[in-house]
C-alpha cells in the first residue's frame, strides 16, 4: 500500500466535510443536540440519585458519535462516491481498494479527534464538566468504538456493492441499528431479556459497561475491554476480507455494476 495516496485520499474526503458548510454544520450540529438534551436528562436524574450519573452520560453520549462517525464516514463516502458514478475513475488509477479503505479510516480517525475536542469545549461551556476529568484512561474506550464502527461500515459497503445504489437508505439506518443494543443511554439490565441475549455478541455493549466502571469504581474492566476489543477486532477482520471479495468480484464483473442504480 502507498502511504502517500492513502494520506491524499484522507485529505480529499476531510476537505469534502470541514470546508463545505452543509458538511460542517452536520458535523457539529448532532453532538451539540445530544450533549444538550441528554446532558440535562443526565443532570436530572443526578440531582435525584447518582451524582455520577451526569458525568456518564455526558461521556457516553460524546463516545456514540465515536462509533457513528467511524461508521457514516466510511459508509457514506463509499457511497457517494457510487452516487456520483466516481467508482470507475478512481480505481482506474493506481489506487487499490485497501488504500481506499485506509483512506477513508485516517479522514474518520481525524474527524473523530476533533469530534473529541469539540465536545470537551461544550461540555465545559455548558455545564461545566471536564469530559475527561476522571483521567485520560478514558481514551481507552475510543478505539474499539472506531473499530467497530469500521467493521459494520464494511459490512454496509459490502451491501451497497452487491445491490447497488438502490439500497442507499441501508447506509444511513444501519449505525443506529445498534444503539439500542449497545447501553448507551442506560444499563442494560434494566432492558427486556432479548435484547440482553444480542448485546452479548455487540462490542460496544461491552466498552459503555466497561465506560460505566470505570467512571464509578475508578478502575479498568478487564473482562469487558477485552470482549469489546477482541469482538470488534474479529468483526473488522471478517467484514474487512468479505469486502476484498467482493470488490474483486466486482472488477471481474466490470467496475461499472457498482454504479447500477
């Protein structure tokens, strides 16, 4: 892989979403509604019981977009780029599919960081909380949060290839999909028995557990980082190599079915 075309591709789809307007708005309008509106319910609900609990959901609220963002930028870039009827002029250059993909996970990891700074600097404006004040142990949770957000945007990549364009509203639904399996917002224990039984096998279930100790007991959750680390890794593997598959598949077939609406 060439690191250089790699870096150009990443610069390409951040300049796509910081220097145009409608882009960036975007990007700062959806975390600055959920810190609103989930940090007062956070608030709320501390001045009745757990004096954390604000702190936590402050935290995990900033950590979703994490997964989200991870997920939408490589999602939706591949599919814009489907929309756009691009697929053909850029893989007729030297560019290779894995350099895409590598691509679009730096211009993701570099949005996130940002993501990251834009929210401490909120949550401190607004109410007064320091996203990280509990240490920068926190950071360890970001990764399998990105990770995961890749493996399931390929696995929607891999949709998008074998059915074409059509399915595009697949891209913008599938992220969410797992938030409610996920226990972002709440413990999931309190939660019916079958969503239990599907949390098991969703990494970032493990990591907002992981999130939750750490913050109350001060303390790593062993077990948890590493379901949530080794889950997320596997499916970022699985998803990583079927994408290979099916993109050369795609090549036998002529990169043009790619762009079928």
């Amino acid at each position: 892989m060439n690191i250089y075309r790699i870096l150009l591709l990443a610069r390409r789809y951040l300049i796509g979403r910081f220097f145009k307007i409608e882009d960036s708005i975007d990007f700062a309008f959806w975390p600055l509604l959920d810190i609103l509106v989930w940090g007062g319910a956070g608030l709320a609900m501390a001045k009745t019981g757990n004096s954390q609990q604000h702190l936590i959901t402050l935290v995990c609220v900033v950590f979703i977009r994490v997964f989200l963002y991870s997920y939408f930028n490589n999602a939706t870039n591949f599919l814009y780029e489907m929309m756009a009827r691009n697929i053909i002029n850029l893989f007729s250059t030297p560019l290779t599919f894995n350099e895409w993909l590598c691509g679009a996970m730096v211009s993701g990891f570099i949005s996130t960081a940002l993501l990251l700074v834009f929210a401490c600097v909120v949550t401190k404006a607004i109410f007064g909380i320091y996203l990280f004040s509990h240490g920068i142990g926190l950071l360890v949770f970001i990764m399998p949060l990105l990770i995961s957000g890749w493996a399931i945007s390929h696995a929607t990549i891999l949709i998008l290839m074998y059915f074409g364009v059509h399915a595009q509203r697949l891209a913008w639904v599938i992220g969410w999909i797992f938030i409610p399996f996920s226990g972002v917002y709440y413990s999931l224990e309190i939660m019916p028995a079958w969503i239990q039984m599907i949390s098991h096998v969703v990494p970032m279930s493990y990591i907002f557990r992981a999130v939750r100790i750490f913050i109350l007991e001060h303390r790593f959750s062993g077990d948890n980082l590493f379901f949530g680390y080794g889950l997320a890794c596997i499916y970022f593997i699985i998803t990583t190599f079927a994408c290979n598959y099916m993109f050369e598949r795609s090549r036998q077939l002529g990169l043009a079915s790619l762009e079928r609406s």
